[in-house]
C-alpha cells in the first residue's frame, strides 16, 4: 500500500501541471502561474516526504541490524555455555 502523502503530493503535481498547461494552451497567464506554483508544491511536498521515509528507514534498518548482532552475539553465548557444560559432565 502506498503512502497517502505520496500519492497526494503526487496528484497535487500532476494537477498544477494540467492546470499550468490549460492556462498556457489559452493563455490564461495567471491559470498558468498558479498551475505551475502548485505543481511545484506537489514536487517540493513529495521530495520532503520521500526524504523523511527514506531517513526513518535507513533508521529502523539500522536498529534491526544492531539488534540482530546483538541476539547473535547471545545465541552464541549460550551455545558456548552448553558446550562448556556438556564436556565437563563428559568426563
């Protein structure tokens, strides 16, 4: 499922844009430059958000890759302990 801001700033573009293009097709100047504002809005909000998701997920893979040593490191704690404690009973 897509993120709603995305899709939103994506139509907010693609929107301006059409509007951009109607007032220049009837050259309309203001229509074309409220057209090519908001286009640019829809840019500028997906680029913000685009960079907000792509931080909060080098994050979260960061933290994940940290745990994962971590539990590693634990697992091999304990195999190393049952190996220590079965050669002692051993002999």
């Amino acid at each position: 499922m897509k993120n709603i801001t995305m899709e939103t700033g994506s139509g907010i573009s693609w929107g301006g844009a059409g509007i951009g293009l109607l007032g220049l097709v009837n050259e309309i100047e203001w229509v074309t430059l409220v057209g090519m504002v908001v286009a640019i809005g829809g840019f500028v909000m997906n680029f913000y958000f685009s960079y907000k998701k792509d931080r909060r997920e080098a994050q979260l893979s960061s933290m994940k890759e940290s745990r994962d040593k971590e539990e590693h490191e634990l697992k091999k704690q304990v195999y190393l302990s049952q190996i220590k404690h079965r050669s002692g009973n051993e002999q």
